[in-house]
C-alpha cells in the first residue's frame, strides 16, 4: 500500500504546502483524494513534544499538496 511506504512516492515531488489541510486549489478536503502518502518515518517534534509528520494528498483536480497531521488533527 503506497501510503505507508517507506519511500516517497514520485508524484509527491512537487506538492505544495496547504496551509488550512484541504486542497489550495479547489478546497477539496483530504478525503477527496485519489491518493495519499504519509511521511510517518520522518517525525518532527514541536518544543511541546508533539509528533507531526506531513501528509501528502493527490487531489481528484490533481493538484497535490501536503499539510502536517497536527492541522489535520486540529481541523473540524
């Protein structure tokens, strides 16, 4: 399953950051997705110990953008 791999998938290479995690092109949430990849091997920690990692989504306008999961965490 491509989402957990190890390796980043080719079409992540030219994502663009998200900054509200749905798509900056046609907001589109994450779920509309055609694809994903979650970066979980390569964690960041905030200054408050939290773990994030990015994710990335291939939009179904086939935009691909990535946001990290804390917004998506903290998004309603």
């Amino acid at each position: 399953m491509e989402a957990f791999s190890r390796i980043a998938p080719e079409w992540t290479n030219n994502a663009v950051h998200a900054m509200n995690f749905y798509c900056p092109n046609c907001d589109a949430s994450p779920r509309q997705g055609k694809r994903v990849w979650l970066n979980r091997y390569a964690p960041v920690t905030t200054d408050k110990g939290i773990r994030k990692w990015q994710e990335f989504y291939m939009c179904e306008c086939d935009q691909v953008w990535w946001g990290w999961s804390s917004d998506r965490m903290n998004k309603n």
